[in-house]
C-alpha cells in the first residue's frame, strides 16, 4: 500500500520460447495463460522472489545479467508451474500427474526407464496403488489411459 492508502498493483508479463520436442507433452498439457495471484501464491513465494531478482538484474545493467536473467526465468517457468499444479489452477494434466505423490513416481519410472517393458501392474506397484485405483488415477488425471501414454 502506498501512505495515500491506494493499493499498488504490480504486473509482470512474459512468454517463453522452447524448441526442444521433448517438452510437447508438457507445454500441450498447459493452459494459454497462467496466471498466479500475488495472495495466493505459497507462504516462501520463490516465484515472487525469482521476478524480484530478475527485475535487479535488468535496473542495475551489469555484465552478465541477460544471461542470468535467461536462468532465472527457466526457474521462474519450473516455480510456477509447481505453484499452478498445488494451487488448484491446473487441475489435470501430465503438471499435475507429475505433481501427484504417486502418479508422479510412475511418470518418473516410464521416463526414466523407457527400455523397461512397463505394464499396469509393474506401473501401479510403482505408484504404490492397486493396478484398477491406478488405472482409473491416471485416466482421470493425464486424460487417458496408462498404456495409451506408453
């Protein structure tokens, strides 16, 4: 709040650019636009912070700071989809699989271990869950069904 007692509104806007195929999956799975709330973001606000530091970087000019403004905005890019995924904005998804406890364990073994002959059942003891409460998790979460993401 500014002393006349006016509320300050601060915006920050920006877009990312990503060449590499292997982000598809990810970038098809978010919304046009996402917008994260001031309020709403997490007790530590680290997405509030990284602007914060990038905002710096560019007021002070000094040496280098194009290029560690190019890695603050891939944290600031990781943060918020971490942030759009726990607070509710994201609701399904590969974000939010990934996000999820379990979900995110057998999404983590298929990429990890993408040689193995993964199953259902080899999937679901990964995630520690029955292979239907699994089966059925995944559909609703990713959007289809595990062996259609294999």
């Amino acid at each position: 709040m500014s002393n006349d007692g006016d509320t300050t509104t601060r915006m920050v806007c920006g877009f990312f650019e990503f060449s590499s195929p292997a982000l598809l999956p990810v970038l098809k799975a978010l919304p046009e636009v996402v917008l994260l709330e001031a309020a709403k973001n997490s007790v530590d606000d680290r997405a509030g912070r990284l602007v914060d530091m990038m905002l710096e970087e560019l007021r002070n000019d000094s040496s280098g700071a194009y290029a560690a403004i190019d890695q603050m905005a891939s944290l600031l890019f990781i943060q918020v989809l971490r942030e759009a995924a726990t607070s509710g904005t994201l609701t399904t998804g590969l974000i939010v699989a990934l996000s999820d406890p379990h979900l995110g364990r057998a999404l983590i073994a298929i990429h990890t271990g993408p040689e193995e002959s993964w199953t259902v059942d080899s999937l679901a003891s990964r995630a520690a869950m029955s292979r239907s409460s699994f089966s059925s998790r995944f559909a609703d979460v990713v959007g289809y069904s595990p062996m259609k993401y294999l």
